[in-house]
C-alpha cells in the first residue's frame, strides 16, 4: 500500500497580527498627538481695555523699544505734550518713539555725573509724562557730550550721566529697574557742531527715548 505524505497546513496568518499591530500604532499616534495640542494652547493675553481717569486707554500691551539706536534720530520733528510745561524740556519723535531732552547744565556741573537737586522739577515731569503715555513701556536714557576731552572719558561720562539718570526714574520715578536700560554716545553722535560754544552746549545732554506702547498680539 502506497504511504500517504501529509504535511501540516502552513500558518499564514501571521501578517493579520502585523496589520493589527500598526492600525494600533497608528492609533496611538494620532492620540498623543491630539494631547499635546490641547496641553500646549496658552492662555490668551488679556487685551481688554480699561479707561482711566484722565481719558486715555490703558490696554494690555506688547511693550517695544527701538531695535537698534541707530534708527533714532535725536533731530526728529519737536512734538507739543501738554504736560510738560518747562521749555528747558525739549520733546521731540514720531510715531515710532519720542524723546525727552534735557541739557548737561541743568542736570549736571561741568564734568561731573552727579545729579544736581535743582534737576528734580524737571525729572518729576518727565516721570509724570511717560507714566501718563508710556505705561510699562520700554525705555532707554542716552548720554552725549561734546568733542572737548577724549573719546573714552566722554564715552565714560555719557554713561555716568544716563545711569545716573535711569537710576532716578527707578527709585522715584515708578520705573521698573528691568524695564530702562542706559546707553552712551559720548562725542560720538552731536546733534550740533562741535565747532561752536553754542553747538557744543547742544550736545552735552540726556535724551530719554520711549517707545510707544502697542496693544498685546501687535507687531
């Protein structure tokens, strides 16, 4: 009688097991996915609007300041704050910032970094004036002088000079100490000629530069 041969039916089910396996990757991918996208929407800046006592809109605000001082023209169009009433006070800028001035004589002895008192009337209505229209914002004071002396002493009295005054706004001015930064020009940017007595006077000042602030979510 002849033997019969039989082999056992091969198992081919075994790629069933791999489909399954990847549809539950699958799966568990687009689950995880869609938990990071809800863990990681942020809360929302408050941008309401609250009006304030004197009429002007206090919004939540993105604060900005000029990216680089070379943009700044210290020479920009003078502009009119009802607020500051001393004409020793200069303001000038436009729609990107603005910028309070105040010459060396009245804040300071001839090469000297110490504040004079009588400079107080002056700092107190700058300091009123961005309360008012700077809110929060970021702001930076500049020190120049005049080409008289060398670069690096005028360099190192124009930073004397603006720290003291950043100094000033913070301890009584209401500034947040993170919030005003100082930087110094020395000789190296006149808005006169150094040519003349007149020009050199010109030069040998503080200018304070705001930026404006700008409603959260703004570029």
């Amino acid at each position: 009688m002849a033997e019969l041969n039989v082999q056992p039916k091969k198992n081919n089910s075994w790629w069933i097991w791999v489909l399954l396996l990847l549809i539950l990757l699958g799966l568990l991918f687009f689950f995880l996915k869609g938990c990071n996208n809800k863990t990681g929407t942020g809360t929302k800046q408050d941008s309401t609007a609250s009006n304030s006592t004197d009429g002007t809109s206090n919004k939540a605000i993105a604060t900005t300041a000029p990216a680089d001082s070379n943009q700044i023209d210290f020479n920009s169009p003078k502009a009119n704050y009802q607020e500051i009433t001393d004409t020793s006070i200069s303001v000038r800028g436009n729609n990107n910032y603005s910028i309070y001035g105040l010459g060396e004589d009245i804040l300071f002895d001839k090469d000297k970094s110490t504040l004079k008192g009588s400079a107080q009337t002056q700092l107190k209505m700058i300091s009123a004036s961005l309360a008012k229209r700077f809110k929060g914002a970021n702001i930076t004071v500049y020190g120049h002088t005049d080409s008289t002396g060398t670069a690096s002493h005028n360099k190192q009295l124009g930073a004397e000079r603006a720290e003291a005054v950043r100094n000033w706004f913070v301890k009584n001015g209401a500034i947040a100490d993170q919030s005003i930064a100082v930087k110094s020009f020395g000789a190296s940017n006149p808005v006169a000629s150094n040519a003349t007595p007149e020009g050199r006077q010109q030069n040998r000042s503080v200018a304070i530069v705001a930026a404006p602030a700008k409603p959260a979510g703004t570029k």
